[in-house]
C-alpha cells in the first residue's frame, strides 16, 4: 500500500481524468433499467479489464460479486430485480467463479461497515497491538453518504454493529444518509430552484421546455439536464409534470430541465447550504438551526465524534481542484470560487475531460458545508483519504479472509459470537471450581503419606543449653506403651504397643507440660555441673525417673533396657522395632 497523500499527488488518469487506479464505468446501474444493450456495455468492460489484471491461471478460482447501492435500493422491487438476474446472465458467462446470490442489494449500514474496514485496514489500525484508536470513515457516493465510527459503549439500535477480530471487539455505530451523495445534491439544488418558479413555468416541464438558471453553473454554459430527484418531487404534490420523463446524460432518468449557466457565487453557498439542511427535505415544519446542531442528520441519529477520513466523493472534489491532504476547507472554498469565475470554455478546457466538470462550482461549497454544518466535523477532525480506500475494498478483505479460513478448514471469527445463558454459564463455572478443589484436596492427602519415612531417625545432639527442646516433624508421632507380664516373672512385648494407663496421644512441642503423664517429652542437660541446687526432674510414669542435683551425682535409672522403645505410627515387625531402639546414656560428673 502507498501513502495516504500519495494518492493525492499523483496526476490523473490522462485519458478518462480519474482520480482512481480502477476501471468505473457509466452510467450507474439504476439508470439502466429494462436497457439489456446498456447493462452489458457497463459490464463487460469490467470484467474484460479484470482479465487483465488477474493472471489467466487464477481466472476460475477468483469470486467475482457484484454489490448493488443506494441508486438500486431507492428503486421499484421489480425493476431492482430485473436488475439483477440480467446482470447475473452477464456475469455467469465470465471466466471468474460467481454464484447468483452474490449478486445482490447491500444496505447502507453494510456499505458504510465495508467503508470502515478498508479504511482502518489501509491505515494499519485492524489488529494492531497494542490496540489503536480506529478513524471514522465519511464515504461520499453519487447518491448517499456513509458514516461509520466506533464507540467506546456497546449499544443496541438500528444504527449499531459489533466486528470482532480476532480478539479485538469494534462497537461500530453506522448509518446511510440517502440523497447526500455529489449527483443527489445537484439535483436537490436544481429541484429547490424549480419549486421557486411560477407555476405557468412548471406547465412547461411537461413538454420539456422548462428552463432554468443556476447561480452554481458557468457563464456561457447551457445544456440540457435530467433532473431524477424532480420526479419523487412533483410526484408527492400531484404535478403533472412526471408525465414525460427522459434520460439524460449517464442514462438519468427523470424531467428535462435546460439549465443555463447564472454565475453568483454567494448564492450557489446558499443553495449549497439548503442542500445540507435535512429539514428543507423533509415534512418538518420548524427548520433545524445548523449552528445548533448537525443539520444533515434526521432525530435520533448519533452524531460523529473523533477523527474522520473523508474519502470517495471528497477526495474526488479535492484531487479535482489539485488539492493535498493538508489542504484546509477554507482552501477548498477559494478553489470553488476561483473555479466558478471562469467561462464554461476555459473551465472545461483546464480540466482533463471527465463527466460533471460543471457540477465541480455547486460541489466545492457542499462538502465544505456538509462537514462543517451537516455533520459538525471541524478542519482538525477530518483528513482527506485516498482514491484507493473504498467500500468495495472492504467487501473484498472480508471475502478473502472467508475464502481463505475455508480453504484451510478453519472457522471464521463469528465462531466466537456464542451466546451463552448466564446461569448455565456460572453452574458450569461452579462445577468446575468443586472438582477442581477436590482434586487439590486428594492431592494434598497423598503428598505427606508418600514423603513418609518407614523409620524414625534418632536425634543425637551434645548442645551446651541446659534446656533445649528438640523439635520433631508433626508426620512422626510418639507413643508411650508398657510391656505385658504373663505372670512369671518375664516380661513379653507386645507386637502393637498400648497407651498405658489409658494417656492421651499428644505430639511434641511446646505446650506439654513437663510433669504430664499422658506425653513425652525430650530435653537435654547439661554435660557439666551446674553450681546452682536447682533439680532437673524428668517424669514418664512407670517408665523411670531421673534425678539431677548439682552435689551429688545424677543417673538415669531405668527398670529394663529392653523396656525403653520408641516407635512411629506406621507398624512394624518385632525386628523392625528391636532395630530402633532407643538407648540410654549414663551422665556422670
């Protein structure tokens, strides 16, 4: 892709005086109508340019779509359809992949969505990361304008579209302002000048013979002018003027009008002026104040807010007068007014040859005025875009990327458009956090076991404190237990050994009390005399006792080595425990 402002410098197309890299063709389609030799001569060149253009190779496998607008959806059901299945035998008979149902009507909301695509992909903002502010995309046509821009709340009306890519959510707010488009806008200015003429002169449309002057044409022009927006017009008020109607220049059906050129620049801005206003158009009976609000927009429509590429239609009036992007709309209006002062000779004449030069005086003020008024876009808010970005340039990324995730077998975006009852949701969710701290409880049930040892290590330790407590892991857990007298004199060990005297198991530590029968507890002397009298008494029940004193000479008694044996909770063999025995040590001074 080239710059934006590229597009702007470049010179036109020398031959036709396009602005655009690609092949158009006139007139458009609704005026085309039951005319089959016309609807094949703007058709057939397209697709014959198109051949060009795609390798030969890839013909069969290239979508060709043919995306009727704003002319065909204003018209008759059944002269839209005849549209369409004629336009549907030409295209069938190409070298391209079609299918009947991508030929059809798009509505304006879909329009200004594509426009917005290509937008905001020709300027890197779709799928960027970090996420970026998109622009608001303005796509003026011949017969409509598109306003499309994102908004930072998700909102539920006519005018609101979600887009997901990727992960990426896009609140899009998008609507269609039919009769705003460049040819439109002419013909309402034309139609404001015929409801101001005496009625004996609107007897003369009938016949053709009307004849009107425009302060927005040159001096010296004069030529006949079919005006379609005149017979919607007259029709409402019952005139008989729709009586005879003819095409015109581009195949436009509608009244004949002969407009001679009136040149008067202040009055072409207010003509311009009443082209913008919705209320001159509608049944409104108070007109609405264009500094108050944007008058181009109908009640109830959002207004546009943040940045905005204006492109199509503008960019058009802008590379018609030789204009950058950086041009402002005061230099647009200068440009217009520069325009407007030359004969019709020499304004033809300093153009490239192109269809409405004459319309070129009228355009410069209206899109200045539909900004500004209409819309209440200021200078700073509004960048001219490029010839390449248009709606149809949306259409085609989105049938690629559809193509594309085909061919692949993957699944497009709308995949992650699932609505999902809340409910259902949180039950779920709360399920799946129930297993999940079962699991973690099993898990932490079977860590300690499996980090178990078989045996109890014996602690040895010569520390100089007089009383130091050892610490043990709370895994291993003491018991006291006593032997067994069978009656004759010998004593038996028990396999399992009991609590004696019915004593609570009770763990190390440090809340047992040193004279609690119901625990043990292990504590160190000091190996060296102590010149203080205080005793050291350590008590086990019927296990033995010891005596400290500093003046006399301490031992531990015990009644029976073989009677002194500690053991874990896990059971052991009479030989496991014979092995763990614990031993007594004898301290003497």
């Amino acid at each position: 892709m080239k710059p934006l402002t590229e597009g702007l410098q470049r010179k036109p197309n020398s031959h036709t005086g396009r602005a655009y890299d690609r092949m158009e063709t006139e007139p458009g389609l609704d005026k085309l109508v039951h005319n089959v030799s016309g609807l094949k001569a703007a058709i057939k060149p397209l697709i014959r340019w198109a051949e060009k253009q795609i390798p030969e190779k890839a013909h069969k496998t290239t979508s060709l779509f043919l995306y009727a607008t704003a002319g065909v959806r204003r018209l008759p059901s059944v002269d839209s359809k005849w549209l369409l299945d004629n336009a549907w035998s030409i295209l069938k008979n190409s070298p391209f992949l079609c299918q009947r149902d991508w030929v059809k009507i798009i509505s304006g909301l879909e329009e200004a969505y594509f426009g917005w695509i290509a937008l905001n992909h020709h300027t890197g903002m779709l799928g960027a990361r970090p996420r970026k502010p998109t622009f608001g995309a303005l796509d003026l046509g011949g017969s409509s304008l598109q306003v499309t821009f994102e908004s930072n709340e998700h909102v539920r009306n006519e005018t609101s579209l979600n887009l997901r890519i990727g992960a990426v959510n896009h609140h899009l707010t998008a609507y269609s302002l039919p009769s705003y488009g460049l040819n439109d806008a002419f013909d309402k200015s034309v139609v404001h000048l015929l409801e101001k003429l005496p009625e004996i002169t609107k007897a003369e449309l009938v016949n053709g013979k009307g004849k009107l002057r425009h302060p927005c044409l040159h001096s010296g022009y004069k030529e006949k002018y079919v005006c379609s927006e005149c017979v919607s017009k007259f029709q409402e008020g019952g005139s008989p003027v729709i009586a005879k109607t003819s095409l015109g220049k581009g195949g436009r059906s509608g009244i004949s009008v002969m407009l001679s050129g009136a040149p008067n620049w202040d009055e072409c801005s207010k003509l311009a002026r009443i082209a913008v206003n919705w209320s001159e158009w509608s049944n409104r009976n108070s007109g609405i104040d264009c500094d108050l609000q944007p008058c181009a927009l109908p009640d109830g429509l959002p207004h546009p807010y943040g940045k905005f590429f204006a492109i199509s239609g503008f960019f058009v009036v802008y590379r018609f007068f030789n204009l950058t992007s950086e041009a402002s709309l005061d230099d647009v209006l200068e440009k217009g007014r520069e325009f407007c002062e030359r004969t019709w000779e020499v304004a033809k004449n300093s153009v490239a040859p192109q269809p409405f030069i004459e319309q070129y005086c009228f355009r410069a003020p209206y899109i200045v005025f539909l900004l500004r008024e209409g819309l209440h876009i200021t200078d700073n808010h509004v960048i001219i875009g490029s010839g390449r970005i248009t709606w149809t340039l949306g259409v085609a990324l989105l049938e690629a990327g559809k193509a594309l995730s085909t061919r692949l077998g993957l699944r497009t975006y709308e995949i992650f458009q699932i609505k999902i009852n809340p409910i259902f949701f949180i039950a779920v969710l709360f399920i799946s956090l129930l297993f999940l701290l079962c699991a973690l409880s099993c898990v932490g049930n079977w860590m300690p076991k499996f980090f178990w040892r078989s045996y109890l290590p014996l602690f040895r330790t010569n520390g100089a404190s007089s009383a130091s407590v050892l610490s043990i892991p709370s895994p291993f857990r003491f018991q006291r237990w006593s032997p067994i007298s069978p009656g004759d004199g010998r004593v038996k060990m028990p396999l399992s050994p009991t609590i004696a005297g019915g004593a609570q198991r009770r763990p190390f530590g440090l809340g047992d009390s040193l004279n609690s029968g119901g625990g043990i507890q292990l504590m160190e002397s000091s190996l060296y005399p102590s010149t203080s009298s205080m005793s050291h008494s350590y008590s086990s029940n019927n296990l033995g006792q010891m005596q400290f004193d500093s003046s006399s000479m301490g031992s531990f008694w015990s009644p029976h080595r073989s009677q002194m044996h500690l053991q874990s909770r896990r059971s052991q063999s009479r030989e496991d425990l014979n092995s763990s025995l614990a031993e007594a040590h004898m301290v003497k001074v």
